[in-house]
C-alpha cells in the first residue's frame, strides 16, 4: 500500500511506503536485546532439536565452505555437528560437551576425525580448508588425493 501526501504549502509530494513504516514502528519497539548480537554470534539460534542423520535436515546450512553442508543440533546441553556433502550424504557427526569433542559413528564411510584430545596426523600435502567456525573451535578437512582427515581445532 502507498500513501501519499500532499503539502499545500510547499506544493511537495511525499509518498510513504506504509510497510516500511509499519516495520520501523514495530522494529522501534522490540527490545535491544532481540536485536543484539549474541555472544555465540547467531549459532545458539541456528542450532536444531530434531533432524540429526537426515540428508537435508529442516535447519539452518552453517558452512563456511560451499562444497559442504554443516548442520547444527543441540539438546540436553550437548551440541552436535553434521557434515553433509551436497548430495546430502552424511560424512561425519561431531558431539560437543563443554569443550569435550567427539565424533560419532555416522555415514556410509568411517572416516578419519582428529580431535583435541587425540590428534591424528595430516596427509602429507594436505589442503586445509575451513569448513565451520563456531565458539572457540574451528571443523576443518584435510585433504590430499584420496586421503582425508576431518579435524577440530581449537581457536
């Protein structure tokens, strides 16, 4: 809807766009807080409770990387990560309890997952690319040829 008004003084005319209004009005009166950036810069919001193993969860892409699909999921206090390839193929599973990081038997291929606790070494002239920053911890894959290795790091 546009509404437009008419000065007769000034002989001007201003037309309104009364959604863009209405939405400054409505933003105007939401708290701060609502519109503040939170301390897990967005991801607690774009964390899920269901889906977790499905191909195309109904969630939130996390990725940083285009070439995969991250997914985040949390429930009773424990945050899980979901890689997926583009065709939707789980390729791996990370669990997260207050620092402590696992990965879980998912996916059609066991693949390789270094974690903070039990580092596992690169493939010689890997190509390291960052796949999922989050809260104090980084999801990055290694890979050379056909040898791959998933890895938390710690920030």
């Amino acid at each position: 809807m546009v509404l437009i008004i008419f000065l007769a003084e000034e002989a001007t005319v201003q037309i309104v766009n009364v959604g863009a209004a209405l939405a400054v009005v409505i933003a105007g009166c939401l708290p701060m807080s609502v519109l503040a950036q939170s301390d897990d810069h967005g991801i607690r919001m774009s964390m899920s409770q269901r889906g977790l193993g499905e191909a195309f969860p109904a969630t939130v892409n996390l990725s940083q990387d285009p070439g995969w699909l991250v997914y985040g999921f949390q429930r009773d206090g424990i945050s899980y990560f979901q890689v997926n390839d583009l065709a939707g193929r789980v390729q791996v599973i990370i669990g997260n309890a207050d620092g402590t990081f696992w990965a879980l038997p998912a996916g059609e291929t066991q693949v390789p997952v270094s974690l903070p606790t039990q580092p596992l070494p690169v493939p010689a002239k890997a190509t390291r690319s960052l796949v999922y920053r989050g809260n104090g911890f980084v999801l990055v894959r290694y890979s050379s040829g056909a040898s791959v290795v998933w890895a938390i790091e710690n920030q």
